[in-house]
C-alpha cells in the first residue's frame, strides 16, 4: 500500500467527470488499498480517486467512530438508483478543500448500486453520516466539489484563501 498525494482545489482535474471502471482488477483492489491507507492517514472519512489524479469512478469510505474497528467501503462504478424526498444538513469538509466548512443539504437517505473489491454488484441503503459521506464522494466523480453546493459568494470566498494558502505554502497546502 501507498499513501499518495492529494489534490487540492483548485487543481482543474477536480472539475473533471471520471470514467467507469470497466471490471474491479487487481489494478483497482490496489488503487482502492492506497486511497483508504491515504484517506486514513489524512485523516477523513472518505476518498474519490479523482482527488489523487486518477478520473476512475472509485471511491472509498468508513465512517467508523474514532475508537471502533474500521469498517471501510470499497465502491467501483457507484451509482444513486433512488434518494429520500427528506434532506438533512450536514456540515462538510473534504481533503481536497482543507479547512474549510460549511452546511450542505442533500437527501437523508439514498439507495447506492456498486461494484466491491471483488468486483460483485452490490447495492446498500444509507442514511446520515454515510449518505451524506457517499453523496459527497460521487460527486467528486462527476466534478464535484461540497462547495459547488454553496452560493458563489461563498465558494469564490473560500477558493480565494485556497490560493493565497497555496501561493503562500500556508495552511497544510504545498507551495
């Protein structure tokens, strides 16, 4: 396993959709190891392989309380088959926007269909923390940022520190 760099907005690579995986392979199962070894070490509760530059439909996830085994989520190709008329709130951070957070609406609840490390279909039904943390995460596979929900006036507030940290070598984000 290999802990790998993050990326950190505004990279444009994370306004990019990514493609499928055609079939989860060993490429994938190793892709999908470092992620969580990435995510984990980070720390966060989940990860999109377009924020460590590969546009592949793959995300990991594990919304374990601190203290409790790790219960981590493997996902090639998920896909939101329905979602709860409810939403909630909940107040998001990402890796790749460091620092920063704000409230985000989204359903309560969702149904998600996926391909697992074993390249088995798979479908679970998710509420709270990880409905919002898998909602979250598919949206980096279309080009997503938690910001992009916000209004322009706050996302330009926060893109704007995000390049002055860079340019600046402050803030845990490399010059």
């Amino acid at each position: 396993m290999a802990k790998l760099p993050i990326l950190v907005a505004p990279d444009p690579r994370l306004a990019k959709k990514s493609a499928p995986v055609l079939a989860v392979d060993d490429g994938i199962r190793q892709l999908m190891d470092d992620m969580l070894e990435t995510m984990y070490a980070a720390p966060g509760i989940g990860l999109a392989a377009p924020q460590v530059g590969e546009l592949k439909r793959v995300i990991v996830l594990d919304i374990a309380p601190e203290g409790e085994a790790p219960a981590p989520l493997r996902m090639a190709n998920p896909e939101i088959v329905w979602v709860s008329d409810d939403d909630a709130e909940y107040n998001e951070g990402c890796l790749s926007v460091p620092e920063h957070y704000a409230d985000v609406v989204r359903p309560a609840s969702c149904v998600v269909k996926y391909l697992d490390e074993n390249n088995q279909q798979r479908e679970i039904t998710a509420e709270g923390l990880l409905a919002t943390c898998v909602q979250h995460e598919i949206d980096h596979l279309d080009g997503v940022l938690f910001i992009d929900h916000l209004t322009s006036l706050k996302r330009n507030i926060i893109l704007r520190k995000l390049l002055k940290a860079k340019k600046t070598g402050a803030g845990g984000v490399p010059a």
